[in-house]
C-alpha cells in the first residue's frame, strides 16, 4: 500500500492519524495485533523509530497496547473511545465553520436541513 506523506505534519503523526482511523473503521480490529514497527518501516520505507514514535503516542491514548514479545495490540474500547473523540471534534470545530460558511452565503438553517436530508443525511 501507498500512502502519500504532506509536508504540512510530521510523518509519525500522520502514521498514528492512520492507524486510529483503521482501529474506527474496523481494519485493525479490538484485541488483535498491528502490525509490527519493522513491517510498517519497510512497508512505508520510513524509520523504525517513526513508527515507533506513532505507536508509542497511541499506547498513550490507551488505543494500544504493548504485550512483552507478542507486539502491539489494540485495546478493547479503542474504537468507541476514538469514535467518541472525533464525534466531539467535529461538533466542536467542523460544525461551526460549516455554520459559519453557510450564513456567509445567505443560507437558512431550513434550507441547511432540507440539504443534509436530500444528499442522504438521514440515519
């Protein structure tokens, strides 16, 4: 796999970026091991001590966890927890620019809603 590193972020944030997102969306499944910092080094053609650095942020967020000569696993909660934290940054910040941009153009909360249902907000 490829993956395109932005010049705007360091490298071991945007790895850790990546695992969180593949703990959410079910790839990395709860109790199961991540791959390891050497198979992700050579993977990405990066340092081990990136990797190392990515994991290590995320076994401070209690997302994974280090078992003595198995590896990296990830937490059980990890994708609640995650999923629970990205809910509330985008209430917290993406709402309101969306908000912001919308009566920059003029627009009702109405016409907003009837927006959001029609492009398939409903759930």
């Amino acid at each position: 796999m490829t993956v395109e590193w932005n010049e705007k972020q360091p490298i071991y944030r945007q790895l850790r970026d990546l695992v969180a997102q593949r703990i959410m969306d079910g790839s990395f499944a709860e109790g199961e091991a991540v791959p390891s910092v050497r198979q992700v080094a050579a993977d990405y053609q990066i340092n081990h001590l990136t990797v190392g650095k990515a994991y290590q942020e995320l076994v401070d967020a209690d997302l994974l966890e280090k078992r003595r000569g198995l590896g990296m696993f990830v937490r059980e909660g990890a994708r609640s927890a995650l999923t629970r934290d990205e809910k509330q940054q985008f209430v917290d910040e993406e709402v309101p620019a969306f908000l912001a941009r919308a009566r920059v153009l003029g627009m009702e909360t109405r016409e907003l809603a009837e927006l959001l249902l029609q492009t398939g907000g409903e759930s």
